[in-house]
C-alpha cells in the first residue's frame, strides 16, 4: 500500500487527522484531531448529562420507567438542535481532513 492511500484511509477510516501524520504534517494533523474532537467531547457530555437527569427521574419517580414515557422526554427540540449542531461540525472536519488529505497526498506526488 502506498503512503498516499495509507494516509488517505487512516483519515477516512480511523481518525480526521491522523493521515497527515504519514507525511509529517503535525500542526495540520493536530488541529484536525482538536477540531473533531472538541464538538465530540461536548456531544458525549450532552448526552451523558440528559442520561443521567433522566435516571434521577426515573429514581424519583417523576418519570414512569417505561419505554414509551421515555423515549417521549428524551430530548427537547433544543437538545436535538444543539447535538445536530455538533454532528455536522464532526462530519465537516471529517471530509474536510480527508480532502486535505488528499490534496497533500498529490502534491507530494508531483
């Protein structure tokens, strides 16, 4: 396998970044890394703090445990906005590291 489809792959497939790390671009391949991984780190926040006030709901009796009471006070429609907002960040940084990617890829072909 070439470095150029190694790199390529390794940021489509593992990690938006870690490709630039095959040709030594570290300041590029650490900002893709930090901008995944911040709307990431929120997202995982977000959701583990709805999850854990629905448990203390459910503890304290003010949300019934069951399927359909809860799946109804899952997420506000700003919940949603706000983990929508953070998933299509995730997906820009993705394909925008895996362009660049590709762009250094060819240019240090030719």
């Amino acid at each position: 396998m070439n470095k150029s489809l190694k790199a390529i792959l390794v940021s489509a497939l593992i990690y938006p970044g870690l490709g630039h790390f095959v040709f030594k671009k570290y300041v590029v391949g650490f900002a893709f890394i930090a901008s995944f991984s911040i709307p990431l780190l929120l997202l995982v926040q977000g959701i583990l703090a709805k999850t854990n006030q629905m448990v203390e709901q459910i503890q304290h009796g003010d949300l019934a445990l069951d399927v359909t009471a809860i799946s109804n006070s899952l997420m506000t429609s700003s919940d949603m906005q706000t983990f929508d907002t953070y998933t299509y960040i995730m997906l820009a940084v993705w394909i925008i590291s895996v362009l660049d990617v590709y762009r250094v890829a060819r240019k240090t072909k030719g």
